[in-house]
C-alpha cells in the first residue's frame, strides 16, 4: 500500500500567498519614506526638541562664499564698478550675444533698441540700450539690473549664471558700441565695406 503525500486545495494555496503578500508588504519602505529626519520634524534626540540643527556661526554653504564683491554683485563698498570683474574675451562675447538672444532680445530687440517682439505684440515698451543715460552708465549697473530686475523686468538671477552675467552685460556694450562707433574705429582696410553696404541695400 502507497502513502499519496497530501495534496493542498485552491482554498489553502491562496491564504499562504495572501499572507506572504502582506508579510512582504509590511516589510516594505518606499524611498520617499526613508529612515531620515524631515526638514523641521520634532525630535527627541536635542535638547531643544528639533531634528533641524543650528549651522555654526561663519558657516558658509559649499560655493556661496562669494567673497568677490564686484563680481557677484556688481558694486565694491555700495558704488556700482566701472570695470569688469576678469579680462573679456572674443569666446566671451560670442557667449554673451547667444545668451542675450535667449534672455534679452524678446523685450530689447536683437539691436537693444528696446523694439523687441513682445513689444511689436503690444507688450509694454522695454528700454533702449543706446539712449544716452544708458551708454554712459557703469556695467556693473546692467549687471545689478539682470541680477535683481528693474521696474517691469524681472530678475533672472535664477536662468543666468554670475559669469553669463556678466557676458552679456560684455555683449550689450558691443552693441552700444555699434551703432555709436566712428568711422575712425573701423579698420582702413574695411571701411570699403561701409560704402558698398547701402549701395546693395538700394539694388535691393
């Protein structure tokens, strides 16, 4: 005579698995609830009754010591700086003309001429760069304007970067000089250029 090992019904199958389920499932812990203290949650491990603690005094967060005040603010002891912060570059300018034409000329224009689209579409009038209060300002001016806004502009400390900054403030002086330069600042060997581009304009 042969023993048959027992043989478990659906009914039996299907509680084992329920309650593996659920003892896996208590097991559980999402990564949104780590073991971790959350920011301001009360604890009882201080003194005082909370999990956030005081930083020490002097205690400055990895890449905001900004200990050069000229470039991160555009002033020295309250007086807006004439000069930038570091040397200028021909790869500089070329940042700052792409970064102007992200950030600036949708108000401003791509000349700076305060004739911008959103302007063309009956958004209030931006400023024009070339206007004389403007071309005899200090760049650290543009630059404390970008950083915080002014009137109607807002700030875009949050989009641009410190040095992009700063390009574009380097960029934006290009331009002024443009439309302001003498023909004397023109090399001799291009000026011919500068008599031959109105009459191709005319032809046209």
């Amino acid at each position: 005579m042969t023993n048959k090992p027992a043989t478990r019904g659906p009914a039996v199958t299907f509680a084992l698995l329920a309650a593996a389920t659920l003892l896996f499932a208590g097991c559980r812990q999402d990564m949104h609830d780590a073991p971790r203290y959350e920011a301001y949650e009360a604890s009882t491990s201080f003194a005082d009754g909370r999990a956030s603690r005081t930083a020490p005094v002097g205690t400055v967060a990895r890449g905001w010591l900004r200990d050069d005040e000229a470039l991160y603010t555009g002033k020295v002891a309250g007086q807006t700086v004439e000069q930038f912060p570091f040397a200028i570059t021909h790869a500089d300018l070329q940042r700052g003309q792409q970064r102007f034409n992200i950030y600036c000329t949708p108000c401003h224009g791509q000349l700076g001429d305060g004739n911008g689209m959103v302007v063309q579409r009956g958004l209030r009038q931006a400023a024009s760069y070339h206007q004389d209060r403007l071309r005899q300002e200090k760049v650290g001016y543009f630059y404390d304007v970008i950083t915080n806004g002014f009137g109607a502009m807002q700030g875009y400390a949050e989009q641009v970067p410190v040095r992009d900054r700063w390009l574009i403030v380097a960029y934006l002086r290009a331009l002024q000089l443009s439309q302001h330069a003498p023909v004397s600042d023109v090399p001799a060997d291009r000026r011919a250029e500068l008599d031959a581009a109105p009459a191709a304009t005319e032809r046209h």
